[in-house]
C-alpha cells in the first residue's frame, strides 16, 4: 500500500549507521558510531540530499559554524560539509516533500586534525519516498509548522511582520485581511500540511453538491473555513462552542453563528457546551463522492493555524464517516453527560480502516461506566522502551495520566521525551521540556520571541493571532520502535475534565507508520525548544553559541562524550539510527 518509512543506510564501510524515519513533509536521520565510540577527531556530520529525479545532492545548511583564531563566529548560514551537525540525529524539511520519487540522503563524517583542517570519511547513503499522504485514501496526518518564532520564518518573511499576517486577538479574526505583501505564501507556509489538509476537505464537500456536512467547532474565526463553511448552505449542520467568552454577543463564534445561520439556516446551527467545553474540532463530509472526516487538535482559527503546533487528521470511507456521524448526531441531541456518556459514541469504534487497527470514542463520558482516563494511564505504565508526547495543559491538570507518565520517566531504561505548555504570569504561555534525565527544562516566555544570542537574528515578539499557546497538540506514542506501536490523539487533553465533563474526540491508532510521523513531530518540537533552552544558557553566560572543535589539551573532552557516557543518551542514539 505505501512505501518504506523507515529506511538504512548500507554501506558497510561506513563507519557509522544510518536510518531514515518518514516524518510529514519532514524526515528524521538517526546516525551512530558501529564501534564503542567515535575517534576524538570526529567532528560531527555532513548531510546532504537530492530530490527525486534530480541530477545533483545539496548540502544542509548549519547556522552554527566553528570559531576563528579569534573566538568570531560567522553569522552566515554554512554548509553542513564545512560546519557539520554535532548530533546523532538531525530532522529535515525538504523544500519539495510533495514531489513523487524518492529523496536520496548522503551522510558523510567529517574529521578536524590539529591544524583545523577538515577531511571526510566513508558516506552512507538512503532513498525514501516521503509524499504527502501518510495511507493515501484511507488516512492522512498533516501538522502545522508551530514555528513563528524561528530563524526560518525570519528568514522569509521578517521580523516584525506578524501584524501584518495575524489579527491581534480572535475576535476580530473574521475581519481581517493580511496585508503582507507576502501574506499568500507566509500563511501557506506556517500553516503547513494542516492546513492543505482542512481545507482540502472542505473544497471537496463545496464540490461534491450532495454531500451533507456535519462540523463541531470550539473555536472558529478563520475566516477561509468560515466562507467555505457558507458556501454549503442548507447542506450545513454545525455546533459551535458557547463557553466562556465564545457566548458573548461580540465574539467571533457568535459572528460565525449569525452568518452560517442567514446562509444554513438558522435551525441547522446550535450552541453549546456539554458540561463545560464543546471541545472538537470536527468535520465530516458525507455524500456520493466524498466521504471523510478531519479531526486532531487543529482549532479553525489564526492561531490554531498559523502559530500553534496542531495536528489535524484525514479519515477516508464509510467506516470512518459512520462513528463521527453518530457522534453529531449525539451531540444534537444532548447537550450534558447524563444523556450522551449513556450513547454508543461514548464507546470505543472501530474506523473501519482496511490495514489499520483505528478506534475513536467521544467525551464526556460516564465516571462510573467508561471513563478512560484510568486505561489511558495504564497503557503507559505497559511502555517497554520508548514513550514520546506532546500534551498541551499536562502540568496543569494533575491525574492518572500525569502521574502514569512520571513512573514512566524514572525508569532508566526507557526513552522519555516530551513537551508541555505552561502559563507564566497569567497570560503568557512557556513551555516544559521533559529531558530524558528525567529533569524538566523551562523554556521562558522571552525565549520564544526575539531575545536570541547572535550569531542568530532576531525573531517576532509579541503573541498576534490571540494570546494562548503555543504548544497545542495532545498525542502521546508509545513504543514506537515495537509492533505494539499505538499512538494516543484527538482534541482531548488526557484530563478528568476532556473525560468527563467536555465534548471531545479521541483516536486510539496501533500502527507503526502512523507512530514513527507523531514521534518525527515530537522529536523536531522538542529539539527546537530544548535549543531554545542552550539559547538562554549562552545569552546568561555571554558567550556564543559555537561548534566545538576535537579536544587537544589535557581534560578536553570531545562534543559527543555525553552522547556515550549518559545512559538515556546512549538509549537515545541507539534508538533512532
């Protein structure tokens, strides 16, 4: 059905493996030393690439480059061949991950002797077909790029342009209209395959003209979902979130309301909140020629798009339609747990996916009779060798799933990588990093604006779009190295209150595919902030973020000795490559 996801190189005069791991519009490379360590004069690595049918390989770039005699770092963006990566594993995104064929990736050591001079060792080489869909016409993940504060976006799009691209807060996010003279292609490009994705479906249901739509929103002021949403007319059913601030008279779920009811009808569009949050994001697309649904943890909004790392995934067929018809239906239905928790929707069912084991229940369910919280837990506690999430909220909804993770992390022998959300003075939203040690590393507020040591320039400030998080998945991937590989995702937040209380969905998926795309995500959020946190460090220090040269004094150490005396480091090398 689908190509290789993970592939080796095999060279076997290589000093060193490769393995390439099929991300979504990315890939992970995961390197290690054959022999017990690397000679002292290794100096990191060389990657390079070539697109599919293309006659020649181009070098990635490192934006931290080796001193000069005088200490100076470059500030130029450097080959990888003169300022190799000193990790064992590096995530990529082609420029062109879409193109059919394979990507061919060249990994070649580099070595510094003692007069700074570079030499090469043996390559090891690997082709892999990355394409768009993950099971092309069964099922689809796609992620926004979550990376507004990032050398990349300033790069292409500036600094001080978020105001030009974003509203300043959601309310008026049906209003606005970019007015970056590059805002097409910028909001193309931070809202990544996501958004392609949702937008995508919705094309489709405008196209197909029987197709009955069926969507649940919790927040909803992006304003192409809004016009396509009006585009279906009477073909419309949606239920949108009242809680809190949505239900005031001047939010924009209560504009969205009022122009889906003049263009639906107002009878096919219902406000509520469950016991406390009408929590999904969901579409479904019922008719002759299209039959899917978008689910995750993408919120139709600004933010949800274009600054939030968000999931959003593509279920294709009658068996996928089925349960998230019923589920609507439901929700119409009841507003409250006493009613809907008693429903087949509050159950687990299977997404009917030819080749792959995909079940989804839906929130709130009954305390007493199929909560999930407690099985979610004990899943974690059954982890084996590797345990990856991204959980928006974790810190600050303590329960099973929280302390299941904890036991987890103390374990020495098993990976532990993930990342969580959390408020600092209110309003502004950090982030912790859950290292492999086992310590969590804060990632402050000002470390995802502009405050960045050189050679780096400076990044967007502020939080247009809305004020919220940034970190907004909720999926967490268990063993994925095994054939037990299952991954844990949807709107829900793995709290007591996503549980019991909220309209939420949650898909339960044990495919090794599927789990290799979510933990190449996690894996490239997690090292984007946990730099964040080396960024912090070397500005406290005064002092440049630089490459480190081979050891030639007494009680020197090589870049890579952590990477072979700490325990979770070497589990981490050796799991990947």
């Amino acid at each position: 059905m689908a190509a290789e996801f993970q592939v080796i190189g095999k060279n076997p005069r290589a000093l060193f493996t490769l393995k390439l791991h099929r991300g979504e519009g990315m890939l992970l490379l995961g390197m290690n030393w054959k022999t017990a360590a690397p000679p002292r004069d290794f100096s990191g690595f060389a990657i390079e690439y070539r697109e599919p049918g293309g006659d020649r390989f181009f070098a990635l770039k490192n934006r931290i480059a080796f001193s000069d005699e005088h200490g100076s770092v470059t500030s130029a963006t450097l080959s990888s061949r003169l300022s190799p990566f000193q990790k064992f594993r590096w995530v990529h995104f082609p420029r062109n991950a879409e193109m059919p064929g394979e990507f061919v990736y060249r990994v070649t050591p580099v070595f510094m002797n003692d007069n700074g001079e570079l030499s090469y060792g043996e390559a090891q080489e690997a082709s892999i077909e990355l394409r768009r869909e993950t099971f092309p016409g069964l099922l689809n993940v796609a992620f926004t790029r979550g990376f507004v504060s990032s050398q990349a976006f300033v790069d292409r799009y500036g600094a001080d342009t978020l105001s030009t691209l974003l509203p300043e807060n959601a309310d008026e996010g049906l209003r606005f209209r970019p007015t970056h003279a590059e805002a097409q292609e910028a909001l193309a490009w931070m809202g990544f395959e996501a958004r392609k994705a949702i937008l995508g479906v919705l094309d489709e249901a405008v196209a197909d003209l029987d197709a009955q739509v069926r969507v649940v929103a919790y927040d909803l002021c992006e304003p192409e979902v809004v016009s396509r949403l009006k585009k279906l007319k009477g073909r419309l059913k949606i239920i949108i979130d009242d809680s809190d601030h949505h239900g005031m008279a001047d939010s924009a779920e209560s504009a969205a309301e009022a122009l889906l009811g003049k263009s639906a009808g107002k009878a096919n569009v219902k406000r509520h909140h469950m016991n406390n949050l009408q929590h999904n994001k969901t579409i479904v697309v019922d008719g002759p020629l299209v039959q899917a649904v978008v689910c995750g943890s993408t919120n139709f909004t600004w933010r949800g798009f274009f600054v939030q790392a968000n999931n959003a995934v593509v279920l294709r067929g009658s068996g996928a339609v089925g349960p998230f018809l019923g589920a609507f239906d439901n929700y119409w239905r009841y507003d409250s747990v006493k009613e809907f928790g008693k429903t087949e929707s509050s159950e687990w069912m299977d997404l009917g996916l030819e080749g792959i084991d995909a079940r989804v229940a839906f929130s709130p369910h009954d305390k007493k009779r199929n909560a999930l919280l407690k099985t979610i837990a004990e899943d974690i506690g059954t982890t084996t060798s590797s345990l990856l999430y991204s959980l928006a909220f974790l810190y600050q909804t303590p329960g099973a799933v929280h302390d299941a993770i904890a036991g987890v992390t103390l374990r020495p022998d098993t990976f532990v990588y993930g990342m969580s959300d959390k408020k600092v003075k209110g309003r502004l939203s950090g982030i912790d990093l859950q290292l492999p040690d086992g310590k969590v590393a804060p990632v402050r507020p000002s470390a995802l604006t502009r405050n960045v040591p050189e050679p780096f320039r400076s990044e967007p400030t502020g939080l247009s779009g809305g004020v919220g998080n940034r970190m907004h998945h909720k999926f967490l991937v268990i063993d994925f190295d095994k054939p037990s590989a299952r991954v844990y995702l949807g709107s829900y937040n793995f709290s007591e209150p996503a549980d019991t209380r909220n309209g939420e969905n949650l898909l339960f998926i044990r495919d090794r595919r599927i789990a290799v795309s979510y933990v190449v995500e996690a894996i490239r959020l997690f090292d984007h902030y946990h730099f964040r946190v080396c960024q912090e460090e070397a500005k406290r220090e005064k002092r440049q973020l630089n490459l480190k040269r081979p050891p030639r004094a007494q009680g020197e150490e090589p870049w890579w000795a952590e990477d072979y005396r700490d325990g979770r480091k070497i589990r981490d090398r050796e799991l990947f490559a």
